[in-house]
C-alpha cells in the first residue's frame, strides 16, 4: 500500500490510499482533498493511520512514536502519566519477592508509597497516574483473600533481608506505635489507650513493628489498642523465632518493654536483650552504687549486675547539662506551685505534707545524682559484647523510630478509617509492605523516599489528544544521568 497525491481540476490536492496488483492501480481508499499544505499533511497523517489500521503493514513511524503530530494547534494535553515511577516500583516489588502476588495488590503498594489515599480514591489515582483500570467489584471480590499473606509477606520479606542485607537474626530492633482511627467508637480491636499521636479520646491500636540493623522491616504485629506495650515484646518475639527456627537472637528495645517477668521469660526462651534502663525507678542501694563507682568523665562506663541483668551506666557532659536545665526548670515549676496555692496542681519535685505543697527534697537528691547518666540493662556477658558494644547497639534504635515516621508520615498510615477487624489487618499489610520497598529504596540509593518520588515525577509521559487522527499520543521522556545514577543503585548490573 501506498499513498498518493494527485492533482485535482479544482486544483486541490487530493490523497489517496492506493495498491498496485497486476500492473494496475488499485484505489483502497479516498483520503481527501487539501487546498492548503497544512490541510495537505494532515491527510497524509490520516492516510498513515487508515494504513496502520486496516492492514497488516507495519508503519513506517517507529512505534514509540506511531502518531506524528504535525500541527499542535490541533492537539489537546490531556495530562501526565507517572510509568516510570510504575515500571520501578512494580519491578522492585518482584525483586523483593512480590511477584506472584495479586497485581491490583501490588498497584495498592505502588499507589500507597507514591499518593497515599482510602482505598477506593487509589483505584482512581492509578488510572489518572499510572493508566491502570482496576474496578470496585474486583478489589471487594479480591481483597479479603489478602489477609492470610501476611505470612508469607513476611518470609519473603526475611528471605530477601537475608539475601540483600546478609540478616541472620543475630540483631533486631523492637517497638510500638499506636494508630488512631476517625471515630470515637470502640470495639474489641479498637480500644482507647495511652496515645503516642496524642489522640487519647479516639479509639487506635497498637502495632509492633521489628527492623533489622539497617532498619530494614522483618515482621510485625497488632494488638488491641488499650494493650500495655510491655505485655507484647515476648509473644511477638516468641512467634517471630519459632516461625523461623532462630538459635541466637537479641532484642533491642527502650525501657518501656523491660519488666522483671518480660526479662525472666527472655532469659527462659534463650533471647538475649539490651533495653534501655529507668534509671529512677533503681533502688537506693543500687543508686548509691552507681553514684560511688561511676566515673563522671565522657565517654566512661560502669558494669553492674542486678537481678534484671547487668546494668550498664555511662557518662557525658552533654547529657549532664541537658538533665540539669531540665531540672532546674522543673525545680523552678514547683516552687511556683508552692508560692501560689491557688494554682494548686500536680507537678514534679513537689510532695503533700500534713496537707502543705513542699519541694521533694530527696527525689531532688536522688535526681542530681543520676544527672548525665544513662543506663542499659542486657544480659550479655562483657567477653560477647562490650560496654561499649551494648551503647552503640541501643542508639541504633532511631532505625525503627526511622521506620515509623515513614509509616506514618509518608505512607500515611494514621489515621485509619477502617471499622472492620478485616479491613484494618489489610490496610496494616498494605502499609507494612509499602514501608518494605520505601526502606529499600532508602538504603539503597541514600534518599529519602519523600525525595525519590520527587526525582521520579521528573520523568512523565505526556498525553495529547491527536484531534486529525482522534488518537492520544504518548510522549516518553528519557531519564536524566541523575536520573539514570539512582536506578543503577537499585538494579544494579551483574
């Protein structure tokens, strides 16, 4: 097939779609006629697509680009489609281990780590975003079954922190954050509780999340809401080291989790710890102790034993002068208090006596003592981990707290507006599994994932809607060396 212009008596030009059989001129199609050479490229064009259309010719317009547009006066911009945030995000889900699951599961992660939104909103959002159609009646019809993945989420998620990040269960971090919900209602899940997001008058619950050294998300759990957070380290530790046979394990946690039976059940099960210590809550025996053998100078530490392990202390200037402004502030407060009667209120140094407010000198004492110290309790000896060792490991928590600010602030996981037990557990393992690849990414190419989407949205598809053939035109832009260097890091060459 051919086209071919011919002159007309109106001396118009007119296009035809032409095929030549035997020696003779075939006529397959009267494009039209054209008294100007705009008019005139425009038939060709559309002679082009009746070609492409309705034959089995290959065009000869590469297929990236299968709609020349001539004349951009007769196109409209309808939008931008971000596929190349897709195309990455779905390709590091499979590499994760993601692969062989539901793919309007996977688009939620995508959708969920770039524009988090309800659920519905999202089906909406990667049609405008991506040019994905899911419908409602597939994600109702799907979406229950999702729930029992959670395991095997999980085991993906521990196979690839092995494989990745060399993970061999020698150290993880725990902790609890509490996520609230958009209403006032409670039920056995959604129970009010201590609140972390300052929401004590609205029903949350409680979800425990563990990370790896790098900060890398392995497993977690929920729990009611009003459940104590000390009461949940050991069931989850217990499940996460029997579900996958682990010999040596030690939890880092803060002091919120460390308790004399949470600390006689570790022992029992074998599970080392390092938890932060409250200091103030020690006996006068033991505080005497520490005051007469600790050593105020940066950087020295002291090794106790103690019947919750081996309380570690140490020393620093830094913190010494952070601990005494807060007291003296403190100390300033109650004797406020006690000038003005009439503000009468419960405040820290002060104590009732024979029905008078006076400053408590002896908690005063006890609390200039232990002004620049930190302490640790683990059950290590010092010949498997230092003093040292023990410190750097517990400062290692900001990884997990790391974890939950992109949970909650980037993947926006609070509030939740779920009612049902159900929907609740899925919008959990969406979000677990959007907080998998986003700290991935984070890892692996040194940004943030807020930034990784920034860079991404550079890269966008341009839509036009071609008015003389009635197509829409998809314009692809190349990557940036910038661009370029961060998917490198995360796919990079064998």
């Amino acid at each position: 097939m051919k086209i071919r212009v011919v002159n007309t008596a109106s001396k118009a030009k007119a296009v035809q779609v032409v095929r030549y059989q035997n020696n003779k001129r075939v006529i397959l199609q009267h494009i039209g006629s054209a008294h100007t050479e705009e008019s005139l490229d425009e038939l060709i064009l559309l002679a082009q697509e009746w070609i492409k259309d309705y034959s089995t010719q290959l065009s000869i317009f590469p297929d990236e680009n299968p709609n020349r547009i001539l004349h951009l006066n007769h196109c409209t911009f309808l939008g931008v489609r971000y596929s190349f945030f897709n195309r990455q995000i779905t390709a590091l889900q499979d590499k994760i281990g993601f692969h062989d699951f539901p793919a309007l599961l996977k688009d939620l992660i995508t959708i969920r780590i770039f524009e988090p939104a309800s659920k519905l909103r999202s089906l909406e959002l990667m049609e405008q975003y991506f040019g994905v159609h899911h419908n409602r009646k597939t994600y109702y019809k799907l979406a229950p079954d999702w729930i029992a993945l959670k395991e095997k989420v999980e085991n993906r998620v521990v196979n690839f922190a092995k494989a990745f990040y060399s993970f061999n269960y020698d150290l993880l971090f725990y902790d609890v954050t509490t996520l609230y919900f958009e209403t006032f209602e409670e039920d056995e899940l959604r129970k009010n509780g201590f609140s972390k997001d300052n929401k004590s008058q609205q029903p949350q619950i409680l979800v425990a999340l563990m990370v790896s050294k790098e900060g890398f998300p392995v497993a977690y759990e929920i729990f009611s809401g009003n459940t104590f957070e000390g009461h949940t380290i050991i069931p989850v530790v217990k499940n996460f080291i029997e579900k996958n046979q682990v010999k040596e394990f030690t939890i880092v946690a803060d002091a919120a989790m460390i308790s004399a039976d949470n600390i006689k059940e570790l022992t029992q099960n074998n599970i080392n710890y390092i938890v932060g210590a409250r200091l103030g809550n020690v006996s006068a025996e033991l505080l005497e102790t520490m005051d007469e053998n600790i050593s105020r100078e940066d950087g020295k530490s002291i090794r106790l034993k103690t019947e919750l392990g081996y309380l570690i202390c140490s020393y620093s200037s830094l913190r010494y002068r952070k601990d005494l402004y807060e007291m003296n502030k403190q100390i300033e407060k109650a004797k406020q208090v006690i000038e003005s009667p009439s503000k009468n209120r419960k405040v820290k140094f002060t104590q009732t006596h024979n029905q008078k407010i006076e400053l408590n000198e002896a908690l005063i004492a006890k609390t200039q003592k232990l002004l620049g110290i930190k302490g640790y309790y683990t059950n290590l000896e010092e010949t498997t981990a230092s003093n040292k060792t023990i410190m750097e490991r517990y400062h290692e928590l900001y990884r997990i707290e790391q974890a939950f600010r992109i949970s909650k602030s980037d993947l926006q996981t609070r509030p939740i507006f779920h009612f049902k037990e159900e929907p609740v557990q899925l919008h959990l393992l969406i979000c677990f599994m959007a907080l998998v690849v986003s700290k991935h990414i984070e890892l692996q190419t040194g940004l943030s994932i807020r930034r990784f989407i920034d860079e991404s949205k550079k890269v966008v598809d341009g839509q036009i809607l071609n008015h003389i053939t009635n197509k829409v035109v998809t314009v692809k832009a190349v990557p940036l060396d910038k661009m370029k260097g961060i998917i490198a890091k995360l796919f990079p060459p064998h």
